[in-house]
C-alpha cells in the first residue's frame, strides 16, 4: 500500500530517543534521590537507635522488678513450710499467706498443694473452685508439673487457664523436706493484667512498640509475634523460673517516610519532564500510526464485505448509491463503479410505495439483472449515520434457487398425492366390495388380511388428503366460507362426528362447561370440524383406554379459548419446540406404538392462523396434554 512506502528509519530513531532519553534523565534523578533519602534516614535511625537502648534498659528493668519481687516472696513461704518439717501450723501459715499477699504486688492467690492436692488457698474469696483439686488431674497442667518435681525447680508458667476462672501465670516452687523426701508444691498466680496496663502506657508515652515471649518459642503472649521479626532491638529478661525476651521497635516510621518524600519529590519531577519531553515525539508517531491502522481497518471491512455472498448497498435517504461491496457483481451483473450515484430502484422491477421511510422488515421482490433477466430476491433496510447525516443500508439476497427447489418440491407433492389418489381410491374400494362379500365367503385368515390392506390403504388416503391440504394453506388457495357461528353448536357437532371414533378406543368425550350460548365466532364450519377432528383424534389416541378426553371454553373480552385436553402422557419437553412442524413426530422410530402422519398439527396450526387465531400447547398438572387454539369474538351479529 501508499502508506507503507513512508520512510520508517526516522520514525524509528525518533521512536527510540522518545524512550531512551526520558528514562535515562528519570533513572539519573532517581539514584540522586535515593542517596540523598539514604544518607537523612541513616543519621535518623542512628539517633533512633540510641533512644531506643534507653528505653528498653528502663522497661526491662521494670517488668524484671514487677515479676521478681512476688516470686522471691513465694520462695519464703517453701522455707517456711521446710522448718516446719511439712507440718505448719495453721494459723502461723495464714498469717503468713496474708502478710504475703499484702507485701507481694500483682498476686492473686497463694495456694499450698501437699501430696499435689490444693488444700489450702488463700485468699478462699473468688478460689473456692481450686480447693481439693489434684494437678493430676488436670490433663493440660500436669506434664509441666511432672517436669518441676523431677527437675526440682520452680518454674513461671502461663498464661494458663485458671480452675477457678480467668488466666494468669503462675510460679510453681515444689518443696522437699530436709530428709529429701517430696512434700508437696507452693504456687503463686500472678494477675498480670495491671503490669501489662501499666506496660503498655509507658510503651506509649515513649512511642515505642513493644512484645514479651518465652525464649526458645515464636508465639508472643503480649503484643504480636511478628514484631520480633521486624524489631530493632530484642533483649532477654532476667526472671525466676523463666526466661522471657522482649522485642521493641519505634513507632515512628522515619525510614519509609523520608525514603518516600524524597522518592516522590525527584521521580515526579523527572516524570513531568518525561511526559512533556515523550508526548511531543509521541503525538507524531501516533498520527502516523493511526493513519496506518484506519487504512488497514477500511481494507480489513472491505474485505469482508466482499467475502459476504449477499449484496450490501448503502445509500442516502434519496435513494442514490454511495457503496456495495464485490456480491453486487455476481447477483446482478453490474461493476461497482457502474452503480456509485445511481438510483437504487434500478436493481428491482418496482418500489413498494411503504419503502419511502424508516426501516424495512424482510419481504420478497422481484430484482432486475444487468441483461433484464427478472429473479427472486429477498430485500430489507435499516438506518444508520454518516458523519451526522442519516443514511439507509441494504441487504439483498438472490432467493431464485431456493424458490426452484421450493417450486420442484411443491409440484412433485402435489404430482405424487394427485397420481396416487386415483389408484389409491379403485384399491380402497376392491378391498371393501371383497370384504363385503362380493367374490364369496371369506377365511378368517383372508378377513384379517384384507382388513389390515383397507386399513393401511385408508391411512395412505388419509396421508394424500393431509398433503393436499397443506399444499393448498401454504400457497392460499384453501378456499374458506366464513359465517357467524355459536361455538356451543360447533363443539357439540365435533362430539358426534368424533363419536365412533373414541368409542373404538373406548375413550369418553367430554365437553366442560357447555353452556356458553353467548360465544359466537366467524368461521369456515367444515375447515372448523377438520381442526376439531385432527385435535381430538390425536387427543383420543394418545388417552389412556376409558380415558377422557375434555373439550373446555374460556372466555375473554374480546376472544375465546377452546381447549382440547387427555389424561395421557403428556408431550416430551425436548419435542415441545417442533410440535407444529410438518412432519414431527415425538417418536420418529418404525416401531412407534401410535400410529400417524406428522401432518395433522401443522394442518391446525395453518387453519387456525387462516380464521385469524392463535394455536398452542401446555401441558396440564395431572400430565396430561392440551392443546388450545383462540379465536376472536363476532361481537356485532347484526
């Protein structure tokens, strides 16, 4: 094409430097940025640091005192209960659990368990819950206290679920007498919940963040675990029983915020420069490239156009040809450039005079070909815009094909239905005169014989006379008589005339709710009977034997619905959508119990729509079928 003989080496130096020399001028003020940001954040973390040993040096002393201090108190209450020979006394003991009690900060209870059972918890007030328990039997507690007497060491242990309500930890001190025989354990419950208050204000007031957790473990049992991963500083505790280690971070984030401030201040700088400097090399490539892609959309649509088999024309609203595409060629026989600004209507033998506005449903003409040859054609229009102008496209396609195969199928129907009613007719009544006795008695096995020939020869006239019909409704020339009519006497003639044929299956007709005098219709009366015929032989022979077949009218304001319903089986779903079609069969296979042609719906269907009503099917709750048709009302009979 034109356009790619453009020169591309400038365009694709310039489309270079349009990238290199932004993203180099960003990349040097970024490592500007970023040193600059590095040096302030180094001196502030520096001083940060500094701060921040202080502040742990001053909390850990704190909690190390807060904890200690009750522990050691527990441990005179072993030394006590040692010189007594494991015998105290026990007013000498409960003055000393209260003098305890008073002095220690944080206790919540004092408890001594001889032989493992708590026999004496003080103060009782709040602990009545713990009074007799053996740790032995406490599932989650008594390995940790295993371990403690065969150590021989007091431990600090928690947070623990208490016996008598709460959590708190709790130092275990297990007492042995003098001999070396085991005696029992003492144990102090540490309410914690204030220290950790207290902890926690003066994390505040420092600004710091801070986590307490058993050595050795992950899990924190004060702040949260993931700050001993993210801290600046990490000490151990010095504590009886335990050992404890705290992480402690600042929470002033210096280091993302001056990284940050500065990264922002010199990328955004340098990105101005890059969008100004890009767009300018940016706007030309882009006309450039876009004059490209529209040309190789306008070839890419054309193409297509061209590869459609149907004629496509656009026009204005005078009718003056503007495009096509190749397809006009080949159905009509003229080049495009012999139609740009011609009259459309000269590609159709006449104009319709409701082609002049709006848009234009699908309908068949006659077209007109280059060499005046006249064909059938399918046309139809709708709107469009160009460049706020109104405009009309066409579609077009040549249909004569489809008509000759439409017209060779019609003619061979009708040459075959015609051929063999003649014979058909001399066959079906040979069958009846011999029946009847004319060539002399018959053995049963004859009789059975020639009843099964009639039989089949009057299903094969009844399947000539279905053909016809429908050749004659799909090409109108069905003649109709229409005369008022009360649907009442209509409904009660199709009863009797179907009689014996429901008697023979031994199905009984119904009609609901006959008193509908008022219901008149204008009808053709014998196409009325041959669509009541076709619904209830169909009903009657999909019934159950001594089932009913119900024939109900419903009125509405301006038409009248007469239904056709069996206690059969119903209509499969998945058949439901070709129920009308010429020659749909639920069963289609040779070995189908009910007999019949595919026709009598279709033929239903055409009558119906010839008296100007509507047919359909629902299924009712008992399963069964029923078929509906409306027609509209005579509402003025005079």
């Amino acid at each position: 094409m034109q356009g790619n003989s453009l020169p591309q080496g400038p365009l694709l130096r310039l489309k270079l430097w349009s990238w290199v020399l932004p993203l180099f001028c960003l990349a040097c003020a970024l490592v500007l940025t970023e040193y600059q940001a590095r040096e302030i954040v180094a001196r502030q973390q520096h001083r940060q640091l500094k701060q921040l040993v202080s502040v742990a040096g001053q909390l850990r002393s704190f909690i190390e005192s807060e904890v200690n201090t009750p522990l050691y108190l527990s441990l005179g209450l072993a030394s006590h209960v040692q010189a007594s020979g494991g015998q105290p006394d026990p007013k000498d003991t409960l003055l000393l659990l209260a003098g305890l009690l008073e002095q220690g900060k944080h206790i919540r209870n004092l408890a001594l368990a001889p032989d493992n059972v708590l026999t004496l918890v003080f103060p009782v007030e709040g602990n009545e819950r713990a009074l007799g328990v053996h740790y032995a039997n406490l599932p989650q507690q008594w390995p940790a206290i295993q371990q403690i007497i065969a150590e021989k060491k007091a431990r600090l242990v928690g947070p623990v679920s208490l016996v008598q309500g709460g959590t708190g930890f709790i130092y275990r001190v297990p007492v042995f007498l003098n001999d070396g025989r085991y005696w029992g354990l003492i144990s102090t419950v540490l309410d914690l919940n204030a220290l950790w208050q207290n902890l926690a204000q003066q994390s505040n007031s420092y600004q710091v963040l801070l986590a307490l957790r058993y050595a050795g473990e992950t899990e924190a049992f004060v702040g949260r675990s993931e700050w001993f991963q993210d801290a600046t500083l990490t000490l151990d505790l010095s504590l009886r029983g335990a050992q404890w280690q705290m992480a402690i971070r600042s929470l002033d984030d210096t280091e993302g915020w001056g990284l940050w401030q500065w990264r922002l201040a010199g990328g955004s700088v340098s990105l101005l420069f890059c969008l100004m400097l890009g767009w300018l090399l940016f706007s030309f490539r882009r006309s450039y490239q876009f004059s490209e892609a529209l040309q190789e959309t306008e070839t890419y649509g054309r193409r297509i156009l061209d590869a459609v088999s149907d004629v496509i024309i656009t026009t204005d609203l005078q009718g003056r040809i503007e495009r096509m595409n190749q397809a006009v060629t080949v159905v009509f026989g003229y080049l495009q450039p012999e139609l740009l600004g011609k009259d459309f209507r000269l590609l159709l033998q006449a104009a319709e005079p409701g082609w002049n506005e709006g848009q234009l449903p699908l309908q068949e003409t006659i077209g007109v070909r280059k060499s005046g040859e006249l064909f059938a054609l399918e046309l139809s229009r709708r709107e469009t815009e160009r460049g706020g102008q109104r405009r009309y496209v066409w579609l077009l396609r040549d249909i004569s094909a489809r008509k000759e195969v439409e017209q060779l199928k019609d003619e061979f129907v009708s040459t075959v239905s015609h051929e063999l009613r003649t014979p058909l007719t001399s066959i079906n009544g040979a069958l009846g005169l011999t029946l009847g006795g004319v060539l002399g008695p018959l053995t049963d096995k004859q009789q059975h014989m020639l009843s099964l020939a009639q039989q089949n020869s009057q299903r094969l006239a009844n399947l000539i006379n279905d053909l016809l019909d429908i050749e004659k409704l799909a090409v109108n020339k069905m003649p109709f008589k229409f005369k008022l009519w009360p649907l009442q006497n209509l409904l009660h003639q199709s009863l009797e005339l179907n009689q014996p044929v429901a008697l023979a299956r031994q199905v009984q007709l119904l009609l609901d709710d006959p008193d509908q005098a008022d219901a008149w219709v204008e009808v053709d009366d014998t196409r009325f009977q041959q669509l009541m015929a076709n619904l209830l032989a169909n009903a009657i022979r999909h019934s159950p034997v001594k089932g009913q077949v119900k024939i109900r009218i419903e009125l509405q304001q301006t038409q009248v619905t007469v239904s056709v319903i069996d206690q059969g089986s119903g209509v499969p779903p998945e058949f439901v959508p070709r129920l009308f079609q010429k020659f749909s069969q639920a069963d289609a296979s040779d070995r189908r119990a009910i007999s019949g042609t595919g026709l009598g719906l279709a033929i239903c269907k055409e009558l119906v729509k010839a008296m100007q009503g509507e047919i359909g099917y629902r299924q009712t709750e008992q399963g069964g079928a029923c078929f509906y048709f409306r027609l509209p009302l005579a509402t003025q009979l005079f």
